[in-house]
C-alpha cells in the first residue's frame, strides 16, 4: 500500500509543479512582467548610439506639430524620430519605446550638452499652435 501512495504523491507534486510553472508563465507573460521588449529596447538603443546613430521613438497619437518636431531633429541634431506605432500599441511595443527612450535620451542630452528633445518640442507645439489657432488647445 505504501508504494502506491509514494506514486501517487509524486504524481500530485509533479502535477502541482506543471500548475504552477503554467500560473507563473500566464502572470509572466500576459500581466506585462515579460522583460524581452525591455532588454531588446536597451539593446537596439546601446546599438544605435555606437554606431552614431541618435534616434527617439514615440507610440500613440501623434501630437500637434510631430511633424514640425521630426524636422527640427533632424535638421539641427540629426536625430531621428519615429513612432513604433499609434493608439493599438501592444504592451510589447510600449516597453521596448520606453526602454530605447530611456537609453537615447541620456546619450541626447550627454552629445548636445542640455535637453534638445524638449526644446525641441516646445518650438514645435509653439509653431504649430500658430499656424492652426482653431484647433490649439489653451
């Protein structure tokens, strides 16, 4: 008797394990603790800035003036600004975007010597609500 119940024992720890490793895979995966966007976007950023390449990228709506905004950098900084993706972005996307801004900002204001992305954007917004007075919010 006592052999059928060291089976059954180790078939109930293993079954737990298999639950466990698939409760664990759900909550890693699908509540956003996946760390694979994150690494790729420190990487893809580390990447770019030893090869002299500054870029900043952007996820949603674009704002008012992004276009203005994707010319300042690139005429003045030779920075380019791409958006990943608009509003549908996945929680994929979002991290890598973090992850590379988080890496290429730092490298921005490192080369530049101050924050060229916000003044950049501030000239951008501000040209922007210039020549679209309707639609500029107060």
């Amino acid at each position: 008797m006592s052999g059928i119940m060291r089976k059954i024992s180790r078939i109930l720890i293993r079954a737990a394990g298999v639950v466990a490793l698939t409760v664990f895979l759900f909550v890693w995966c699908f509540l956003g603790w996946w760390p694979i966007p994150s690494f790729k976007g420190h990487f893809d950023a580390c990447n770019d800035i030893t090869h002299g390449r500054y870029r900043e990228l952007a996820w949603g709506m674009p704002f008012g003036g992004a276009d203005i905004y994707t010319r300042i950098l690139r005429e003045r900084y030779g920075i380019d600004f791409h958006y990943e993706d608009f509003c549908t972005a996945s929680m994929t996307t979002r991290k890598y975007v973090a992850a590379y801004d988080e890496v290429s900002s730092i490298a921005i204001k490192n080369k530049f010597g101050r924050d060229v992305l916000k003044e950049a954007y501030d000239e951008a917004v501000k040209d922007w609500k210039l020549t679209h007075p309707i639609n500029s919010v107060k």
